[in-house]
C-alpha cells in the first residue's frame, strides 16, 4: 500500500492542529485531534490521525487513527480494516487535487462506511458543498478560511441535479416520480 511518506518534512514531523472544524454541517465546539504526516514517528499529541501504514502498525492504540493519503488504493480488504473505526482522515494535498473525492465517495457508498470521515489538507470553503455530497461529514478547514463563511456556504444549495451519498434520485428522477403519484 503506498501510504508511507518517503520524505518527511519538517513540517510533517509537526503535528498539525486545525482550530476550524465543521462537524455535521455545524462548527465544532472543539477539535481534539491532530493531524500528522510523518509516516514513521507517532506524534506526542494524542488523539492524532496518522499516516495509514503507521496506524497499521500501531492499531492496539485507540488515540490513533487512519489518515488516507491522496494515494490511498481503497479495496474491499482495507475497507473492512476501516468500517468498525469511529474516524478516519483523508487528506487534500492541494485544492486542486480530487482524488480524495473519490476515497470518501467509495468508502460510503461501496463499503458503507458509517463513521467519521473527514477532509484534511488544503481545504477551502468553496469545496465544501462537493466533499458533504462525497461523504464528508467533517471538514478541518484550512487557517486561512473563515468559519462564518463556510457555514453559510456549506447551506447555500438548496437542489441539486446530480445524486450523491444522501440523495439517490437526480432531480429529473424525483420529478417523474413526483408527476406519476
């Protein structure tokens, strides 16, 4: 599995706290864990999301949880290693990078996930609304973006065309069957 970080930075060396966090499309009241990249040291900090190869070989600690890298190859055999955790993380390298769409996408609708899945990384407020519709039910924002903003972002659609992991009818589906009762 390509989960190990093969170079860590310092930065990834440093457990890194986020303050704003959407919970269930509301703010939380608080964030314990942490988030760190580096794929060989455990981080003092504790509870903590980790790199999934690390968690692998730490899964008797219960304040550790998976952090699936962009990479992360999800298959049925990893799917049942994650469906009776509480959490798992799944990291946004760069806005720009959507694979992490498809990590959340698959692990709820294929593998029916029911815990919290949570987008971490370089998460923007303008991405909220896709990653929710994905299978995101937390979002660690990136420092930069403002809570207030992402609130009132993350309610600002109100229909949708597309399904999604709530919806599972497109919206031309749900007229029909609305106009034949």
């Amino acid at each position: 599995m390509p989960n190990n970080v093969d170079t860590p930075t310092e930065e990834a060396l440093v457990p890194v706290h986020v303050d704003h966090l959407l919970l269930d499309g509301e703010l939380a009241a608080e964030n314990a864990w942490c988030v760190s990249y580096d794929g060989v040291n455990l981080p003092e900090q504790r509870p903590a999301f980790v790199p999934l190869a690390l968690w692998q070989a730490n899964k008797q600690d219960d304040e550790l949880a998976p952090l699936l890298l962009s990479d992360t190859e999800l298959n049925a055999e990893l799917a049942a290693e994650l469906n009776p955790l509480p959490a798992v993380a799944i990291d946004f390298p760069s806005f720009t990078d959507g694979r992490g769409y498809s990590i959340a996408r698959l692990l709820r609708e294929r593998f029916e996930y029911a815990g919290e899945v949570r987008a971490v990384g370089d998460v923007l407020v303008d991405q909220l609304d896709y990653m929710r519709r994905c299978g995101f039910n937390a979002m660690a924002l990136r420092d930069d973006q403002h809570p207030e903003d992402a609130l009132r972002l993350l309610n600002s659609f109100s229909v949708r065309y597309q399904t999604d992991v709530e919806e599972r009818q497109a919206l031309f589906e749900r007229r029909w069957t609305a106009a034949s009762q």
